[in-house]
C-alpha cells in the first residue's frame, strides 16, 4: 500500500506591512475613540511584528464595501496568489501540473463559481480528469482535512494529490460604523493573507502522513463563528477559545501518538497553528513543552500574523527548511466547532 508523503511546499505571500504601520496609519483612526486605547493595547500585544495583505487598508479602504464587491476582488487576487504557491510546490516535488490526480482547495474568505479549484485547473494545465475538492467554512484548520483528503486520495489510487489553502482575510475589514467589541479587535489584529500549497505523493522523500484525527466540543459551537454579511465576513471569536482547547488537547495529542507507540517526549517539530499568543500559551503549557517547542509557531505569528488556512503549513515549511528538520512533527489547528484538528509526520528520505 502507498505511504503518502508530502514531497514538496510552496508558499507565496502579498506585500507586507509593519503592524505598528497598520496601526497609526489606519487602524487607530477606524475604532472609535471610546475603545481606541482597548484597541492599541490589543494590536500591540498581538504578537505580530509585521502582515500580509492582498489588499492593504494603507492604500485602500474595503471597509464599506458590500460583499458582492469583496468577492469579485477576492477572485482577482486569490488566483495569482494560489498559482505562484503551487507552481513552487510542484517543482520542489518534481512534478507538473498534469501529474495531478486530485485537486484540494480550502479558503473560507471568498467564493466564486468556477471556483479556484477550476479556474486554476484550468490555468496551470491539469489534465481534464483531475478530481477537485473544494473545503469551505472549515476556518483555520481546514489544512489538516484538507491534507487528511488528499492522502487518502494517495493511498487508495497510487496517484500524486494536490492541496492550496488560500485565504484573503484583508477583504474583511469591517465598517467603523458596526458593532465593535473586543473580538472584532483582536481578529483585525491577528489576521493576514497567504497562500501555501503542498503535493503529496505516493511513497517517496519528504514528511510521510502517518495520521489524520480530530475532536469537536459542538457545546462550544458559537465560540467561533464567521458570519456573511452584507459589508463582508464578520469573525466572532470567544475569550473563552483557550479554556477550550485545554480540555481537549492533551488528550487528543496523547491518544495520536499512541497509536503510533510514541509520546510527546519524542515529538522533535512542533506546528500548532497561532490563534493569537494565548493560544500558544495553552498549548505550550497543556503539552508541557520546552520553551523552544513553539518557536516555528511564534515566529509565523510575528512575521506573517494569523493566516487562516495556510498558517500550519507556513509553520512546516519553516521547520522543513531548518538546518536540521525534525524527524517527527505533530501539526494542530483549530477552528469553529469548535474543533482540534491533529496529524503526525515522520520524516522519511
């Protein structure tokens, strides 16, 4: 039976912006002046350095524009963002874009009929046949489903899949005149955009996928929320998100591994998708890992915020491109359900 293995990562980012930039150009005149300084102790506690964004709020505001507007630019950005990920994803797995046997695409930040999964299909020179799977809504753990998707694609049909996560989360800015609370805040200060692309192969060198798993707590569902609306996509977001997850991931990360005769100790790479500081926190503290077992997470927030979906595979490819990669990684997400996503990797050449 073929072991899927991922064989190649590509990333691909818009320009970036500092945060402080982000802050005193824009942000710290688009909050209302009775939160504003709630607000710029949210941004600068944040953990992000610098972000990406399609659309810059420093150069243009989307903030009143309606959804219908959002979405036709969402697909004008989204397609050369996506292209450039998995042209970089193919070459470093050796392959062309005809050697593709299933076609995933996760983004929850726009839509559009043909979707990417089709427009880019058809642009890069798939062969009619491929499969395609578009993942929507799942939020910012649709990666690992979405990788869960494509190798079991590999396993049954000894064929290369092919995943994009692509999420444009600077088209959802929302009007100063809505409803601003605390959860507004801290989503438009965490989150940027990106786009990652991963091809996994039968068999092969690279990070083999030993195992996709989950939970969700459906008691929690309105925790996260990410509603459409008329003037774009509006993030609900819980303090009560950390709590959460420190019931569940412990046992979730102990249970993967098991499976697999091993434990946390001799877990070496560490990619927990970065929520925001806390739930770094959370993690580090609920897994008892060293302070250096989330650095890879910490540095992504830093330098590339919140990305949704492609932010867990943006943390394995920082840790694929060390000096020394690890040879056994844990990735976690986590998102609305709310649900923790897990997976392990083991590093075969």
């Amino acid at each position: 039976m073929a072991v899927p293995v991922i064989a190649g990562l590509g990333t691909a980012h818009p320009p970036s912006a500092a945060q402080d930039e982000l802050w005193e150009g824009y942000f710290a005149r688009h909050f209302p002046g009775t939160i504003r300084a709630l607000a710029q102790r949210i941004f600068a506690n944040s953990g992000v350095t610098r972000r990406q964004a399609a659309v810059n709020p420093l150069l243009e505001d989307v903030s009143d524009w309606p959804t219908e507007r959002r979405m036709r630019r969402y697909q004008v950005e989204a397609l050369p963002l996506g292209k450039e990920a998995v042209g970089r994803a193919l070459t470093a797995a050796g392959l062309a874009a005809g050697d593709v046997g299933l076609f995933v695409v996760c983004s929850c930040t726009g839509y559009a009929t043909p979707g990417l999964d089709i427009l880019l299909a058809r642009d890069l020179g798939m062969a009619p046949g491929t499969q395609r799977m578009f993942v929507g809504h799942m939020g910012c753990y649709a990666a690992l489903p979405g990788l869960g998707a494509a190798s079991d694609f590999v396993t049954a049909r000894g064929r290369p899949a092919l995943l994009l996560c692509a999420e444009l989360t600077s088209l959802h800015i929302q009007p100063s005149t809505a409803r601003v609370d605390t959860q507004q805040i801290v989503s438009h200060a965490l989150f940027s955009d990106a786009a990652v692309a991963a091809v996994v192969v039968p068999d092969g060198r690279g990070y083999a996928l030993r195992e996709v798993t989950s939970v969700t707590d459906t008691s929690t569902a309105d925790h996260m929320t990410w509603d459409v609306t008329d003037t774009g996509f509006r993030m609900g977001l819980s303090p009560k998100v950390p709590q959460v997850l420190s019931t569940h991931v412990r046992g979730l990360v102990d249970d993967l591994l098991a499976r697999h005769g091993a434990a946390v100790s001799g877990v070496d790479g560490w990619a927990v998708h970065p929520g925001g500081p806390r739930i770094l926190n959370v993690v580090e503290r609920e897994l008892a890992l060293p302070p250096e077992g989330l650095a890879a997470s910490r540095a992504t927030l830093d330098e590339h915020g919140n990305c949704s979906s492609p932010t867990v595979l943006l943390i394995l490819d920082r840790l694929h491109q060390a000096a020394v990669p690890p040879r056994r990684v844990v990735m976690l997400a986590f998102g609305p359900g709310l649900t923790l996503y897990a997976a392990l990797l083991e590093r075969q050449d």
